[in-house]
C-alpha cells in the first residue's frame, strides 16, 4: 500500500534518535533552565521541553520491540540472533551503570537489552511448546517471574509486551489497542505503532555485518558518551 513507506532501517533510526533525546534530557538536561521553561499547559500539565523530550522519548521502547519480533522472524539463526542480543547486553551494563551512578555498580535496573532478550527467548518459548500448552504457558510464565525479578528496564510488562506484538502480528489494529493500554505512558507510547504501521516490510538501508553491528554499538556507545558529558 501506498502508505506503507518506512523500511526497517528507518524505523531503527527513529527509534535510535528517540533514545538518544530521551537519555540526553534524563541524564543531562534535567537541571537545565532553558529546558525547564513553561511552553504551555495540557490538563493542568506543565509542558516544558524537558517533558517534550521525554515524551518523545517514550516512542523508543514500543519500536525497538517491534523491531526484535520482526528480526525473530526473519533472522537465519535465531541462536545467534539471541546470542547478540546477550552479549550487547552485557557490553552495555557497565555503560548503564556508570549513567546511572558514576561508578561500576547499580542493582536498582539492568538495561533494556536485557528486555529485549528476554522476549525474543520468550518468543522462542512460544514456537518450541506450541505442541504442548501446559509446559508452553509454565515456560513462558516462568521467564516472565524472572524479568520481574532481574529488574530490567520496563521488566516483566516489556517482556508481556513484547510477546504481544508477536502474537497480535497479524491484528495490528488490536495490537495497537492492546500495546497502548500495556506500557506506562498509554497514549504517548501508543503513538508509535504509527510509524510501525508505516512499516513496508523491507529491510533498508542498514545491511550486512557492519551495519547491524553498528545499530546493536549504538545502545552502549552513547551511554558512555553521555557519562563522558557528564563528567
């Protein structure tokens, strides 16, 4: 269809640019006057740029999602597929930690990669035990305990939602119905299955081994950039 007109690698720069606003405003531009100026009210809402970044920034977790189904769906090795998924979210803690707490430690949330891990191994789950729904529903609920408990960023409700997209693929109507009433920020985080259902389906401009490695650095290098801001 005609309106069908971003790819996934304009999807991924959205969702990269959504993050990157939102952790420049959360982790340096929270104390800002200039970010702090009245723009106007909404519901007796102050609305700052601080608040439109963050805002913005809300459109970030809901794409990166959508982007870990379609990637489970059409990797060649969903093994490795997940193996990437672990390792960068290993290489992004320490980043993540020293964001968080200027030193090598911060038990109060892990990174999102771990989020995202977790729901493409619960997607996996899905395929594995379609024959058997006992272990099918056991294995998927037991994964979603231990998002609760790991503490990843948006945790168990980003990993529920994650499984969502997957199984209400076919239903983006519904999907988009559900995933806004799923995530924290409701309506504002609803406004990205906008550019999702602008998805055409192709992969774009981002291809071949540099390019994907490069998407998956993005997430830890510009934390250490930012902490680099920071100190």
């Amino acid at each position: 269809m005609k309106y069908k007109i971003l790819s996934g690698s304009a999807l991924k720069l959205l969702a990269m640019l959504s993050m990157l606003v939102d952790h420049l405003a959360t982790f340096l531009w929270e104390d800002s006057p200039d970010m702090l100026v009245p723009l106007f009210t909404y519901h007796a809402h102050t609305i700052t740029p601080y608040v439109l970044c963050r805002m913005f920034g809300r459109l970030a977790f809901p794409i990166f999602a959508f982007l870990v189904v379609e990637g489970y769906l059409h990797t060649r090795s969903r093994k490795r597929y997940g193996l990437n998924l672990l390792l960068f979210a290993l290489l992004s803690e320490l980043p993540w930690n020293l964001v968080h707490t200027g030193g090598f430690f911060f038990l109060g949330k892990q990174n999102v990669l771990f989020t995202l891990f977790f729901g493409m191994l619960g997607m996996y789950l899905l395929d594995y035990y379609r024959e058997k729904p006992g272990r099918r529903a056991l294995a998927v609920l037991g994964l979603c305990v231990f998002a609760f408990f790991f503490h990843a960023d948006y945790g168990y409700v980003g990993y529920g939602f994650i499984l969502m997209l997957y199984v209400l693929r076919e239903l983006r109507p519904v999907q988009a119905v559900v995933g806004a009433c799923m995530l924290p920020s409701r309506w504002i985080a609803g406004l990205a299955f906008i550019p999702i259902n602008l998805y055409n389906g192709r992969r774009g401009f981002i291809r071949g081994q540099v390019g994907k490695y490069l998407f998956y650095s993005f997430y830890p290098l510009h934390l250490l950039v930012i902490w680099l801001l920071q100190s």
